[in-house]
C-alpha cells in the first residue's frame, strides 16, 4: 500500500513511467493523449532533449546557492527574457517554486508597497468568485471558489469578491458584449465605492479563467476598463497568468490579446513547462523604485527562489518555445482544436458552450441546452468524464461546481504547444465518446 498521502486516498492511480511528445506511459504499457498538460503545464510535451541537456548542465555546475549569499547565471539570463518580453512597464522578475507562492508574493509587493508609499491604510483586496489563485491561504483567500475554501474559512484573510465576466452564465439574452462588459467592470467600481476607494489595495484576476471555470475569456474591452478603474483608484492590478499565460493562448501573455499591462503579473505552469517547479511574479517599474527608494528590500523570502536548476530548466523551455516558432503553432492549432470541438459538440445535446482561446480550451456541459441547466453535482459528472477518457487513452482536465461552486460541470483542455491536426482530431474524438459515455452512465 501507498505511503503517499494522495489527492484521491481511495483512488487506485496508474504508475507514469515515461513519456514522449504528447503522449505519457504508464508501467502496463498503456499510453495517453496528455490533452491537457496535466494542469495546463506540459507546454513542450515530455521528454524534450533539448531542456534535459540544459537540466544537466546545470547540475554539473551548481544545483543550488541560496540567494542570500549569491544570484546565479539562470535566474539572471531568466528575469532578462521575462522582462523583455513583459507588458509595459514590468522591470523586474521574482522568481519562486509555483503559482501560489508567486500569489503569497505578489499580494506580499502589493501591500508594502502602499507601505512605502505611505498608504498603509489600503489593504482591502477584490478578486472574482468563481476565480482560482492557488491553495495557501493567502492564495485561497484571494481566490473565489467556495468549494475549496469552505472549510478553510476560519483561517483566511478577509477579501472581497464580485462576479466574473462569464457571458455563457451571467450575458443578459440581447445584450451586447460591450454593454455586458461595462456592466461586469461596473461590479469593480461598486465594490471599491463600497470599501472605500482609499482602503483598497488590488484587484486580482485571471485573464482568462482556468481550473474552476473552463477557459472562460472576458468580453469585449472588459480588462481595459478594469484597468481605467483601478487607475482611477489608485489600485494594483494583479492578473494571475500562472495557467492561462506563457504562450498557452497565442500570445506570451494573455493579457496582450485584451491591450492591458498589469501592475504585478504571476506565471508559473508553463514557465518551466513541468520540468522544474517554478514560478515568477513580473512587477513594475513603480513598484521596484518604491522598494528601492524606501526600505531597501522585499521582505518576503523562501528557500528556493531563484533556484539555478529551476531557472535553467525554465530559460531552455522559453528558448526553444521561441525558437521553434511554437506560439504560432499554438494559434494555429487553437483555431483547428476549436473548429473540431465545433463539428463535434456543437449541436450536442448536453454540451452548453464551447469557449476560450489558443490551446486552453473549455467545454461546459450541461443537462439541458435549452435552459443551460446543469446536472445534479452528486453525479459527478465530471469526475466520469475524466475516468472515461482515460480509458480511451486521453486525459483531459474536468472540473466541477463550474457556475458557483456546486454546480456545473466542465471540462479543460490545453494540450503542449508541438501538437499537430492528426493528434487534436483524435482529442476530439476520444473526448466525445468519452463524454457520450459518461452521460450515459
């Protein structure tokens, strides 16, 4: 028996023991479509020799110095291409060991830097229900699913939240996407007139919404009002990229489809492509100077920033990403993966919505299309899913409580960035009988 405390205790979970490509072995020699990264991760695939050969190189170097005696070689050639690729007006990178830890800090930079600028009286921080942000408190706090926070509550940090931009759910039948849009942002500007603009900090927000909703992109020009109103305010704005961001849309950052820079950016899944764990908060010019001209320092740390071997698994997957000219492969293989997902379920009976954008994909079921109504959450529905396809050889990212917590089923895909035509005709195909079969049940 395991001695591993698993997600699932009473799950009985093959054995990976290799993979290449898309594609992940288990120990029966059972192979699978990795259609989803694991958790939108695997940007390169598995098994790419190229980011072995650096990952090598770097343990014949040094594995590890703790930064606060040395910076190394990786991180700094690192933070230089992050930077140069940022949104305008990031200068500076943080790197971390994952996605909520890039969270915990960039909330950590928001409030001292009100601190430094003396405003220490801001410390009111709004996020969107139905958002994820990661699972340390501070994280979870932030983020907006009820499922995962229920318990925990006791422990977390007062934060406030409004609704998200989720036209499948919350578009008025005949309303515009612009008039949608202005009404989804004017939520922000209610809830900061509520709190008192002057005690609010920042404003969180995936671009495009992943794990708890299913690829769900803003509306029209959302983001850009978002943006006017936490200018208007004096507020950070921090968009969470950690699953929808490096590449995974089409574009570096999501947020450069929506003309938007943020304050404080967080990445991480697609940054080291899973290779190492990894994660970096991309910050400002004004937030740096402010660290720079006040205390002198960012009083935050963990043991593993900066860590050599991470940052050089990372800097050798964003190198062949660039220079295998991965992120037009992306685009191009976002419009044939949506045109599929299309023809397949467009007309099926218990498929809602087809939605987001590049390779990071959502499929929202229901069981009723006509009334958008979902099935009952004891079903399960999701986690059927998730069990039919990988019995046909695919895995895919489900998720339930879509819609508020409870309710709703989707399902995620974000397949590497090399997939070809064959092997997303495929995913589709697998994914329908897999769906078909799960309904059925």
């Amino acid at each position: 028996m395991t001695k591993i405390l698993h997600r699932q205790i009473h799950a009985s979970l093959p054995v990976a023991v290799g993979g290449q490509g898309v594609n992940l072995l288990d120990a029966d020699g059972r192979s699978y479509i990795d259609a989803s990264g694991g958790a939108a991760v695997s940007c390169l695939g598995h098994g790419h020799p190229d980011v072995s050969a650096a990952m090598h190189a770097q343990a014949d170097r040094i594995a590890y110095a703790h930064t606060s005696f040395f910076t190394n070689e990786p991180a700094e050639k690192l933070a230089d291409r992050l930077v140069a690729g940022a949104p305008q007006g990031i200068s500076h990178a943080y790197f971390v060991s994952g996605g909520s830890e890039a969270i915990e800090a960039a909330l950590k930079m928001a409030r001292q830097y009100f601190v430094e600028t003396g405003q220490p009286q801001r410390r009111n921080i709004i996020a969107r229900r139905q958002s994820y942000h990661g699972n340390t408190l501070g994280a979870l706090a932030t983020g907006g699913n009820e499922m995962r926070r229920t318990q925990f509550r006791p422990l977390l940090i007062e934060t406030h939240h409004i609704d998200p931009c989720y036209a499948y759910r919350f578009q008025e039948p005949g309303e515009s996407d612009e008039s949608y849009a202005a009404r989804a942002a004017q939520a922000l500007e209610d809830k900061v007139l509520e709190l008192g603009p002057k005690t609010v900090m920042a404003f969180v927000a995936e671009p495009v919404v992943g794990a708890t909703a299913g690829a769900v992109p803003p509306v029209a020009d959302y983001l850009k009002r978002i943006r006017a109103i936490c200018d208007r305010h004096g507020i950070l704005l921090i968009l969470d990229e950690v699953m929808c961001g490096m590449g995974r849309t089409g574009t570096l950052h999501a947020c450069e489809q929506d003309g938007v820079a943020p304050d404080l950016m967080t990445v991480a899944k697609g940054l080291g492509g899973g290779y190492q764990p990894i994660g970096a908060v991309l910050l400002s010019q004004k937030i740096f100077e402010a660290f720079a001209n006040g205390s002198g320092l960012f009083q935050h740390g963990h043991t593993y920033i900066c860590h050599p071997m991470a940052c050089a698994a990372a800097l050798a997957v964003q190198e062949v990403i660039e220079r295998d000219d991965l992120l037009a492969n992306v685009r191009a293989m976002g419009a044939h993966l949506s045109r599929r997902l299309g023809e397949r379920f467009g007309n099926h009976a218990h498929v809602g919505d087809i939605r987001g954008r590049g390779l990071f994909m959502g499929v929202e079921l229901v069981e009723d299309r006509s009334t958008k109504a979902p099935f009952d959450p004891k079903l399960k529905l999701h986690a059927k899913v998730k069990r039919e396809a990988m019995a046909r050889g695919l895995m895919v990212y489900p998720g339930g409580g879509t819609i508020d917590g409870v309710h709703g089923d989707h399902v995620l895909i974000a397949p590497p960035f090399i997939i070809d035509a064959a092997t997303i005709d495929a995913v589709v195909e697998r994914l329908g009988d897999a769906i078909d079969a799960a309904v059925a049940v």
